[in-house]
C-alpha cells in the first residue's frame, strides 16, 4: 500500500471523473420470455454507461446548485417520459440513455454514490466502495510452464 507523504491527508475524492466500475448483475429471471433485459442488454447498457458517467461527473464538478437542480430536472424528466425506448427502443433511445447516464452522476456525488444495472459511481472515497478492491488475479499455483 502507497503511503502519503508525512503531513498530508489522503484524498477523500476520486478525482476530476470519479470512480466508475462495473459490478456483477444480480441474475433476474423477467415474467416473460423476450424481456430487454435479457441476452446482452445488460451488459451493453453497462458498458454505455461505465464509459459516459465519467465525463458527465467531470461536467458537473464545477456546476452551481442551480444547475445541479436543472440537470436533475432535465434527467428526470426524460426518463420519466421515454424510460421505455430506453428499453425496448424507439425515437428517444438516445437522450434517454444519456439521460440515465447523467442521473448516475448526479447519484454519485451523493455518500456512498450509486450502485445499479452493472454499473457503481461515485465521487469520494468511501466504505464498501467495489473500485476500491484489488483486482482478482490469477494464483501463482495455477500457472504452469510448458
């Protein structure tokens, strides 16, 4: 572990972009056969959105309360309007994707950030956080030379 140098206090942010990881997605079995959220919706709305909250965290860093407030608006709105062509596609399957991903990174500037759909984001370090663990690796006793 990297020690700090005496006399300064680790940061307690993650940095201009946040901290934005992929989790597992918990394995939900949908009511019906031809959900969207079976097959690789999932996974490629997660990538979607592990690749645009960064820059939407970056955007908002420097945002007033005011403009908080209307990015919050504006985000709700068009999910609460056009969440389904979010889904199942349609003529706002674009803004309603950017419009989830800028919901996440309002979300993670809150304590603890967001964790849902594959995706955790968060602005500052904090307790449980999944971008803090290591990353698996391979033990030594299973690589062989050949």
């Amino acid at each position: 572990m990297r020690k700090n140098p005496p006399g300064s206090e680790p940061s307690a942010s993650h940095g201009p972009f946040g901290r934005v990881v992929r989790v597992p997605i918990p394995d939900q079995r949908p009511h019906y056969e031809h959900a969207p959220w079976t097959g690789a919706f999932p996974e490629r709305l997660a990538d979607f959105l592990a690749g645009l909250i960064p820059l939407f965290i970056a955007e908002l860093t420097s945002a007033t309360d005011e403009q908080i407030n209307q990015a919050r608006d504006a985000a709700l709105e068009q999910i609460a309007n056009h969440g389904d062509d979010l889904q199942f596609g349609g003529e706002h399957r674009r803004s309603s994707r950017t419009a989830l991903a800028k919901a996440f990174a309002l979300l993670a500037r809150a304590e603890g950030g967001v964790t849902a759909l594959g995706v955790h984001a968060c602005t500052a370090v904090h307790e449980g956080c999944p971008g803090l663990k290591p990353p698996a690796s391979a033990s030594p006793s299973s690589d062989t030379d050949r």
